[in-house]
C-alpha cells in the first residue's frame, strides 16, 4: 500500500517546491526588468540602507599592489570630456580662458574656505599630541598598522617582513602624531597655468610640502615661504597652449606674510611654552599634568578633544570645496600625489608595471583620502577591557585615527561614523563564537 502511494506523493511534494519557488523567479525576473528598463525606476533596497545619508560602511581592506586605484569619474566620461575638449580647440583656436582658475585667476569664494582648512590644519597638528600624551597610540614594528589603546589588539593583519612566522600578528611599539593623521607631500607649483608640471630635472631644485598646503596655496592663501605667481588678467588659449599677454609691471608674486599674520588660531591649541611645559610635566606624572591643563587654559582632556574633532571635519568639508575646481592628482599605483591642472613628469615611481611606463606615474583624479591620509584603525569600545580578538573581527568597526583618538578621550561620536564604528552590533564572548552563524 505504501510503495503503490510513495510515487503519488513524490509529485505532490514537488509541485509543492515549485510553488514555493516560482513566486522567487519572478520576482527576481521583475527586479531585473525593473531595473533594466528605460524608465527610472530602481529596484527596492532592503534595510533602507542605501537611503541613509549617514550610512557609511567598514573600509574594505588594502587592494594588491598589482591592481590600479578605482576611478572616481568613470572612463567613458573621461573620454567623453577629452573629446568635447578637442573639440572645443578646433572650433575656436584662439580664447579666452574665462572660468577661474583655469584662467589664472583666484575664485573668489574660496579663498576664505582655503584660509579655514589652513587654520584646521594648524590646530589639529597642535591639538593630537596633547591627546597623545593622555590617550596610547600604538604602531606595528613590521608594518603601517596603527592601534588607539592601552593595549594593541589580537587581529593578524601583518603582512610585514616574516608576518608568516609571527601567525600575521602584529608586534606593537609607540606610535606619534604621524601615525594619527598623515599628509603626502607634493612639489610646489610657482605659476599653476604657465608651467604646470615638474620635469624631471627640477626634482632637487622644487620644494616638497604638504599636498594640503599647496592645495591651500593655489586657493589663495598666501605663505612668506612659497612664493607664487597671482594674475590680474586672464590668460589665452591658442591651440591647446596657455598664453599670457601680462606685463611685467602688472606681474604680482605674493608670498608676504599680512594675510597669514591675520589668522587666528585657537588659545588653546597655543604651541607656545605652555606646550612645552605640558610635555616636561607628563613625563613625571600624566594626571598632575592634565590637572595643570585643565586649571590654565580652563579646559579638560574632552573638550580638547571636541576641539579637535571639529577642526578634523572643517578640514575635510574645506579640502572637498576646493578639490572641486581645484585638480588634485595620484598615481594609480603609489602614494604619490600633485596638487596642479597637470601631473608632474618626475620619474620616480617604483609600484607595479613602471618598467613599462619608465618610471613615471599612471597619473588620474584624486579623492580626499588620497589628499588627507584617514588611516582607519579599528574601534575599541572598551579601551580597558580584553583586546580585541581574531575571531571576533567581523563585529569589530573602523574609524579613522583621528576620530577615534577624540572618541576615546570623551568626544560625542559624530553621526558620519557611527555605522562604521558598528556601535549596533554586539560582538559575543570568546566561548560563544562558535554559537553564533
């Protein structure tokens, strides 16, 4: 009886698996169609994820050295804009550049943005080694691994020299405030639309500073140390080549000091002699030092902290503004970075496939961390607990160094890095890792 039934209810149980996955095809099928079409219809996200604007996901890890750095602009738009361009050369030979700053000219709105983001950088290269002195930053011996706490954590991602035997752990020593925040520089640039590039000859002979800096130079702000050329008048564009029709008389090169003397930096990121004494005092005792902080300039370790992390986030929105007219190059295989409509021509990159590109640069357009170095380290949210532990990375979050080097010493965490930081997710115990899926 059962053998004659067992073939009738085979087939009910598989029109049953049927039923139950139709409904999933077609709707697969929709989204696709959906998504597809001509209309601009997206398909559904799902957790609302996407439509958070302060949503921002754990940094994905450190690409092959092989591979090239992803395209902000995709390549059809580039080639898009070449072709306008060629285009544009053709049809009027002789023009003139009439958008600042291609034409030489400064953009007036932006010279107060540059004059901020000069300042932020000031105050956060006073303010981090005040909270290094109170808040333990750690920094791996064999590799560029950097850890905020008392005691560096457990997580084997050391790809340093003989990583292997070590099991990929990380061998911790004290780090500085190059660690917290770093910044690459560039060649200075005297005249941005004469001469734009840097040849190789001229390597020794131009000045390096501070991508930012230079950045900051070219929006207008001006340095007693690095003169630069401001027109008065536009340049012209005749066949692809920048002319300038300037005299000599109306030729200005700025570099005096009147409009830097005018910046005022906050009291106390003062780098005077109190800092000097705040630095002798925390070797003999940090709590008798922090308490001398506190009484002379009348605030404590959090609202230095607050102080800072404000300063870390005007330098960021400020450096955007001005990456916007303002280009900003990087190497797609280095570090290597050029604040100028033109990338330099110095032969000196050492990464992947330079034999073939003799030692140039594969130059293309540049983001903010290209420009500011975030170095993201992982988020503690017990600094005096256990370390934290291998098998629990996945539940860990980032944040750049800076962030939480302030969150540590008792700024409010910013609403930008909360998802990053993974505040939501409660990692489990060291025995209940194999409990959890």
């Amino acid at each position: 009886m059962l053998r004659s039934c067992l073939p009738h209810i085979l087939e009910i149980y598989k029109t049953m698996l049927l039923q139950m996955q139709i409904p999933k095809r077609i709707n697969y099928r929709l989204i696709r169609s959906l998504h597809h079409s001509k209309v601009g219809i997206q398909a559904p996200t799902f957790g609302g994820e996407t439509d958070d604007p302060f949503y921002v996901d754990v940094p994905k890890p450190c690409r092959r050295k092989s591979d090239r750095k992803p395209y902000p602009t995709p390549m059809k738009v580039l080639i898009r804009k070449a072709k306008e361009e060629k285009e544009l050369r053709k049809a009027h030979p002789c023009r003139v550049l009439e958008h600042p700053p291609d034409n030489g000219l400064l953009i007036p709105e932006l010279i107060s943005v540059a004059y901020q983001v000069y300042q932020a950088r000031e105050s956060l290269l006073v303010g981090i080694p005040k909270l290094i002195q109170f808040i333990p930053v750690l920094r791996c011996r064999f590799c560029f691994e950097v850890h905020i706490g008392p005691v560096g954590h457990q997580i084997r991602t050391c790809n340093g020299p003989k990583s292997g035997l070590r099991r990929a752990m990380h061998v911790w020593r004290k780090g500085h405030v190059q660690d917290v925040i770093h910044f690459p520089k560039c060649y200075h640039i005297y005249d941005r639309v004469g001469k734009p590039r840097v040849v190789h000859n001229e390597r020794y002979s131009v000045q390096r500073i501070p991508a930012v800096v230079e950045l900051c130079i070219q929006a207008g702000v001006d340095l007693e140390k690095y003169p630069v050329r401001r027109r008065t008048k536009p340049a012209y564009c005749i066949e692809g080549r920048i002319v300038d029709f300037e005299s000599d008389t109306e030729l200005k090169v700025l570099g005096d000091s009147s409009k830097t003397s005018n910046i005022n930096f906050p009291l106390h990121f003062d780098s005077g002699a109190e800092g000097k004494d705040v630095n002798e005092n925390s070797k003999e005792n940090p709590i008798q030092s922090l308490v001398q902080l506190s009484s002379e300039s009348g605030e404590d370790l959090k609202s230095i902290s607050n102080r800072v992390l404000k300063s870390w986030f005007e330098m960021i929105s400020g450096v955007r503004k001005v990456m916007k007219k303002y280009t900003v190059w990087t190497c797609g295989y280095c570090p290597e970075v050029q604040v100028s409509p033109k990338g330099h021509k110095v032969r000196m990159c050492k990464a992947s496939k330079h034999q073939s590109r003799d030692g140039l640069h594969a130059w293309q357009e540049a983001t903010i961390d290209d420009l500011v170095g975030p170095n993201y380290v992982w988020h503690v949210q017990d600094p005096h607990g256990l370390p934290l532990d291998n098998n629990l990375k996945r539940y860990y979050g980032k944040a750049p160094a800076v962030v939480e080097l302030c969150v540590q010493a008792g700024a409010t965490v910013p609403d930008q890095y909360k998802s990053m930081m993974r505040l939501d997710v409660v990692a489990p115990d060291r025995d209940e890792v194999d409990l959890v899926a």
